[in-house]
C-alpha cells in the first residue's frame, strides 16, 4: 500500500486561496449539490465560476498529482475490464494502465478517497492517481464502455 498524503483542504478551499473562486461562489455550489447531489467541481464549472483546467491544474499544483489529458490515449480493452462501468461513472474515474498490481487511474477528483479505496477493493491493486478533467473522463467512460 502506497502511504496515503494528509488531505485537509476541500477543492473549493483550494481554489479560494488561489484567487480562481470566490466564497459566495462557492457558497453558491455548495446550496445547488445540498438540493441535486452531483460533484462539487462539476457544479463549478457547470455554473461558469472554473473550467475544468483550473480544477485540474490546482489539484496537480497542490497535491502532485500528475495530469493526464485523455484525448489522445489509448487504453486497452483488458485494463478498461477491471472496474466496471457503473463504479467508473459513479466515481468519474477510467482506468488507465496496469503494471504488475499498480493500477493507474484517471480521476477528476483524486482526493476521492472513498472511490480509491474502493477501486483498491474491487481490483486487488495499489492505485496510482492522475487527474483529468470530468469532461475527458466523461469523453473516455463513453469511449471504452459504450458496449457494456
């Protein structure tokens, strides 16, 4: 198991303290996913406040997370097989590579603790996190489930 890092600062903090957002923006956000449930970052973006790079590009900046834009990779069939459709969609993640038992995922929100120890479960793996933006994932998830 790879050491876990201490994340004590929720994304719209962080984008806060980096001048992207506001905090009656974010108090916004927060109301709307009370009301409908969702992502907080993709209500952001949703509402005009971030694009998704800057989310992307913050979570790298803060936490080291690597970035991987999806667009124009290829990801085999048997790595796509390992988590199913419906956990990728709920946790906007894809996975991305296989090497030995790290497995390497896309997520939008790596901070998503929850998704990744679920992930780890299901699939018997270590995970390695990249961000992507939802959009990517979302482009990606369609891509390579659109059988199943």
């Amino acid at each position: 198991m790879q050491p876990r890092r201490l994340v004590n600062k929720q994304l719209g903090e962080l984008l806060i303290e980096r001048n992207i957002l506001s905090q009656e923006q974010l108090a916004k956000a927060l109301m709307l996913q009370k009301e409908k449930g969702g992502l907080i970052g993709e209500i952001l973006v949703e509402l005009g406040f971030v694009r998704e790079e800057e989310i992307a590009q913050t979570l790298t900046a803060q936490y080291g997370f690597p970035y991987l834009p999806l667009a124009n990779y290829e990801i085999d069939q048997e790595i796509i097989g390992i988590i199913p459709s419906r956990v990728a969609k709920q946790y906007l993640i894809i996975p991305v590579d296989k090497i030995g038992t790290n497995l390497t995922l896309a997520m939008s929100n790596p901070l998503n603790l929850q998704a990744i120890e679920d992930v780890e479960l299901l699939s018997g793996c270590s995970i390695q996190t990249f961000v992507s933006t939802s959009s990517d994932i979302k482009k990606a998830i369609e891509k390579y489930y659109k059988d199943k």
